[in-house]
C-alpha cells in the first residue's frame, strides 16, 4: 500500500509539474512556489532513474584505479603573466569547514572536518571520479595561518581577485569563523574578500532543509542588528571587496527572512550610523531569482549549478554501486545553458562553476555533473568575462565562481591529484582577451615511432613532400638515441617527446594532443612506424595509408580542404574510412562503456572510423576525447595483442567523438571507398 501511494503522489507530482511550467509567473514566484511545495512535499518527487549493470559480464564490473593518479592534461604549477587591467574580478566562494571545531566534534566525531567526507567517498559508476583529493596544498588544516596566505598567494597568480567566505551566523552563535579572524588580524595577506551569510539551517543531509537540523536560524529585527554589527570588522577591513566604495555584503536565501527589505534596510542605517558608510548588498541565486531591487538589494550573484536543469543522464551509467540512487547531469549543457543566458535589466554578477559531485557528502545518493573538464570550464569563464560582460558597467564587472574548495561538492580550483593546477591555468588563460583565428593552416605532423626501420622510411617521405609543418616524434626511451639519429639522417628538425611502451600509438598521441591543444595548434597529421606483424600484407597497408595522406600532393590538399572548412574535423586516407558496425571485432563491451564516460551523442557502432590509425584531424574535433582526461592505467601492459585493448576501441571511437563535436568526416586521396572489400581488416 505505501508503494501504492508513493506512486500515485509521484504520477500527481508530473502533472503538477506539467501544469506549473505552462503558468504565467515570473522567475521569482516561480522560485518561490517551488522551494514551498519541495519543503512540504519533497517526498512526492519521483525518484531519479537508475543506471545499468552489464548483464553480459554477469556482474558489476570495477576498473581498479588509484584515486591519486594523475590523469592525461595534468598540470603543473606554473608562473605567468596576467593582463592589465583585469577585465573583470573573480570571485571564489572559499568554505572554512577545514578544521576541527567543539560543534563538529560533538555532530561527527572526535577530529572532524571536511576531509573526511572528501577520502571516504568511493566511484559509483564507471568514470566517476571519486575521491578527489588534494595536491599541492595538501590536506590542509585552516588553524595553520600559513595555509591561507599560501591559498591568497595561488589565487592571485592565476588571477582570483577575492575570495566570499561563507559565513555562519545562528542568533550570535558563530562556527568556523576562527580561520576569517585569523584572516582579518593577518594583515600581510592582500586578497580582498567578502562575506556570504550562509542563513540556512545546519541540516545533517548537509542541504539547509529543516530535516534533522543541528542548529537553527532565528531571524529576527533584534538579529538582524546583532549580526551586522558582529561582522562589523570585516566591512571596515582595508582588504574589504568594494563595489562603488561600498564593501559589500552577501545573503545566500533572502526569503528566508521574514522580511528582506526590512532586514536591508537595518543594515544600511546601522552602517551609517557607525562609520562604514554605504555597502552594497547582494544575494545568492541559489534557490530563488527574485529583482534584488524588490527586496531592498542592490544585486543578485548567479549561483551554478543550482537553478539550471541540464539532462539527466543515470540511465545510460555502468553501475559500480548496484544501490546507487543518485542523479547523473551533464555539466557541458549547464555551462553552455548559463554561459548564453542574457543579463537582466537588474544587476546580476554571472556565476560558473569548474564541476560539482556532492557524493562526498551523501554516499550513494550524490547529485553528480560529468563531463566537467578544465578547457570546458575555461570556455565558460572566457564567455562570461569577454562577451556576457562585454557592456557591463566597469563597476559591475564581477565574476563568482563557486568554488575555491568546496571538496565534497567536487566543485574546487584547488590544485588536485588528478589534474593538478589545470583548472587554475584554464581559470588565468580565461582572462586573456580571444584571439581571433587564422585563416593560414599550418599542421603538426605526429609520429609514433617503435619500428626504426620504418621511422627513416618515414622522415624519407615526410621531407618529399615538402609539407611545411611543426614535426613532433614519440617514442619509448629506449628508441630515444636512434629517432635523434634517423632525425639527423633525414635532416629534419623536430621535437622528440619520450613516453613508457604503453597504449600502442594511440596513448602517446592523446598526451601529446593534450600539450598541443594548450599551444593553441589546430590540424594534425597522425602517422606511425606502422609495421601489423600478424599480417603478411602490413607494409602494403602502412605504405598505401601515407601515399593517401602524404604523398602525391594529397598533403597539400588535405591542409587546404581543412583551411576551406571549419567544419571538417577529419580526413582518413581513402579506402580506409570503414563503418565502426562492421568492423567492431571484440570492441564492443569497450566502446559501450566509453560512450558513457564520454557521455557521446553519437553511437560509436553508427559511426565510421579511420582503419590504421593514421589520418589527418582537426584536434578541436577531438575535445569530447581529450576533455575526459582519460587515466593512462585503462591501457593494457603490451602483450602484443591484435583486438580487444583501450587502443583498439578509442581507434574505432574517434568517428563518433568528432560527429558528437559537430564536425564532419571524410577521405583523402584516389582511389575506392568499398568497405566490402577491405583488405586488412576482417568483417564482424
């Protein structure tokens, strides 16, 4: 009978929903309406969808990884310039939950803090990258004081302008505020910051609802007065964020004050009246979109990835946890829903966010967003600081991004283990104005070198040619003194990148077009000392494959056609494009899984692919791929297999990556295009 009820309030629930999104309301009563209906009827909305198990592997399958291991695109600390003036401040949320206090103690344990959550967070489905954890900063105690001015320090580098501490205020009680005293008596660390008042309950599901609050908000005119001349110091502090000369102050949910124009209205005159003057109050659009001007504010702060509703994706996950009962969404239509919103005729200061997983927090019931990446994220702070901002008035060019360090929420800037200071650099390159492209292709030639006898081969052809290029050779170490020899031979100038005997030729080229997509390069040319042992007719095959894409001017004619069309994304040499269906051989298990760690549009199986490996790519077409920042632990130890590896299965996946990417396919060279008649590969 219960399961009975359940389903009949969730089929009420649809309609309802159906219904409210047809109403005339504004954004704000929208809002408002939703949150009201949620609190007191949060049981009534259906369950997300569940995702899969491979029921051909007859069990959940767990890919054995370490969670400290760095990913292809990790990045290093590095110092570099930024431009002046900025063209807008970023601001990073910064939560001070990272050290033990008498509160947490008594909630959670003897020694408790944020890390906790963070370490025992465990993957719940193929690609979930969990847990996160921390690199140069370590994990961090913010009882240290160095710990902040080192934080203060990385921010500024990359281009944060300040920090907005939550703060916790419960009718003058105060927790986690001892690392902002400690702040505001450092005077040597110069990053201006604001304050957010996080005026929610403290809830032990860590989401503010009034389900098992462990300390509550009493909101009141008497609180109200107490709470702003609590955070009085902080206002008058030098370091203060101004807007206008005004330091500014943040609200996380004004409607859960009683009266948020009263409340505004209190601190003004308080300020007045005790000589911090005017401040300039903002509020959080977390839960509700209401005109700040309506409520006595003068601004609202955009607060990703909360109000936004990308596509759910749960059902399309291979499950590790079989009782995982979260929510999978695609952050890559959040970004690009947010990033093309137009401002309001309020001030609104836009918000991004570089990822959020809170499985940390609510194990086996996280609300996750894949396909988070730092090149992604970067493209979203460019749109937003060099076109949504592009007429803002210079004092209303403010960015927040949430967040600095919030670790159970997977959303952080934090350099980490997986990818390092990736999302800092993306977050500093972001602030360069864009450069305009160029009309003038000049390719990259990549070449994976094992067989020497076939690398001089290789170079002999290259330089016939006579294509104008960046060379770049990868090789094993123990290949390294013969490639410089075979370079000097040939009398060509080119950049040796040395990588373990690992992933065949396909491992080595996503790290080098890793690098090469950070340098701004734009076509490659892919080739490799191609030598297919198992097959008598192997030579034939490489040498057909270069004459297509190399030789007799076919080069020239590929750079040309990849001038002519920006939306051409990859040439395979003609004969050798084949559909993915017919060629898959014992790839599709692999492929299924890495359709949903890419979270692909495109079928993998309804798709062509370049047979051999080598082709002619654009590497934008590639994002989709490289965004993943793959783990070099899913290849296999060389054992000289013929099929079935992660090598085997990205090579018939790349057709799908670039069509996902919106780019387009097609072949190089003379010749047939006859699948059915292929000759180095067999049908199944």
């Amino acid at each position: 009978m219960t399961t009975l009820k359940a389903r009949l309030r969730q089929a009420v629930f649809v309609a309802l929903r159906a219904g409210f999104r047809a109403l005339p309301l504004s954004d704000g009563q929208r809002d408002r309406l939703r949150a009201r209906f949620l609190r007191d009827h949060g049981d009534w909305v259906p369950p997300p969808p569940r995702g899969r198990i491979d029921a051909a592997a007859g069990q959940v399958h767990r890919p054995v990884l370490r969670a400290d291991e760095a990913a292809i695109g990790y990045v290093s600390h590095r110092v570099d310039t930024l431009p002046a003036p900025l063209p807008a401040t970023l601001v990073a949320f910064y939560l001070p939950q990272f050290h033990p206090f008498t509160e947490n103690d008594a909630w959670w344990g003897k020694g408790f803090t944020e890390w906790r959550n963070v370490t025992r967070a465990l993957p719940q489905f193929e690609g979930h990258i969990q847990p996160r954890l921390p690199a140069d900063l370590g994990f961090y105690d913010l009882r240290n004081p160095q710990v902040m001015r080192d934080q203060a320090q990385l921010a500024r580098e990359y281009g944060v302008g300040a920090f907005c501490f939550y703060y916790y205020w419960f009718s003058g009680t105060t927790l986690m505020e001892a690392p902002l005293r400690q702040w505001l008596a450092d005077d040597s660390i110069d990053l201006p910051f604001c304050l957010c008042w996080a005026n929610e309950n403290w809830a032990r599901r860590w989401d503010g609802r009034d389900e098992d609050i462990l300390i509550g908000q009493q909101h009141s005119a008497e609180d109200d007065l107490a709470f702003i001349a609590h955070v009085a110091d902080y206002l008058r502090d030098r370091r203060a964020l101004k807007v206008d000369g005004k330091p500014m102050l943040l609200v996380y949910r004004p409607h859960l004050l009683p009266d948020a124009r009263a409340t505004a209205q209190r601190w003004r005159q308080w300020c007045l009246d005790n000589g911090i003057g005017e401040i300039h109050l903002a509020y959080v659009q977390g839960f509700e979109r209401p005109d700040p001007r309506d409520i006595g504010f003068d601004a609202a702060v955009e607060f990703p990835p909360n109000m936004s509703n990308p596509r759910a994706l749960t059902a399309d996950q291979f499950l590790i946890n079989p009782e995982f009962h979260g929510d999978v969404r695609d952050w890559r239509e959040l970004a690009a829903e947010i990033a093309a919103r137009p401002l309001p005729s309020y001030t609104l200061y836009p918000g991004v966010n570089p990822g959020w997983d809170n499985e940390a927090r609510r194990s086996g019931k996280g609300r996750v967003y894949l396909h988070a990446s730092p090149r992604g994220y970067g493209d979203w702070l460019s749109t937003t600081v060099h076109t949504r901002l592009a007429a803002a008035p210079a004092n209303q060019r403010l960015v927040f991004i949430n967040a600095w360090n919030e670790w159970a929420e997977g959303a952080v800037l934090e350099p980490d283990a997986r990818l390092g200071h990736a999302y800092l650099e993306a977050t500093r390159k972001a602030l360069q104005a864009p450069t305009a492209g160029t009309a003038a292709v000049r390719p990259c030639v990549v070449i994976h070198a094992w067989h020497m006898p076939e690398l001089a081969t290789l170079l002999d052809q290259l330089k016939t040619s006579t294509l104008a290029c960046r060379l770049v050779i990868t090789t094993a170490p123990e290949h390294r003194t013969a490639v410089d020899a075979a370079l000097r031979q040939a009398e060509l100038r080119g950049e040796v990148l040395v990588y373990p005997n690992h992933g065949r030729d396909i491992l080595p080229f996503l790290q080098v077009a890793e690098l090469l997509v950070g340098q701004g390069e734009d076509v490659v040319l892919k080739l490799h000392t191609k030598r297919s042992t198992h097959m008598q007719q192997g030579a034939q095959w490489r040498d057909e494959m270069l004459r297509q894409l190399l030789l007799d001017g076919h080069a020239a004619q590929a750079v040309e056609a990849f001038g002519h069309d920006p939306s051409l994304g990859l040439l395979a040499p003609r004969g050798h494009l084949l559909p993915v269906r017919d060629f898959i051989g014992a790839n599709a298990p692999a492929l299924a899984r890495l359709q949903a760690r890419l979270g692909l549009s495109v079928a993998p199986l309804d798709a062509p692919f370049s047979a051999g490996s080598m082709f002619w790519v654009r590497l934008a077409a590639l994002r989709p791929l490289l965004d993943a920042h793959l783990y070099r632990s899913m290849f296999e130890p060389e054992q000289a297999q013929i099929d079935g590896t992660a090598a085997h299965a990205i090579e018939r996946l790349l057709g799908a990556v670039c069509m996902h990417a919106g780019f387009t396919l097609d072949s190089l060279g003379k010749g047939e295009s006859d699948a059915g008649r292929y000759a180095y590969a067999k049908r199944g």
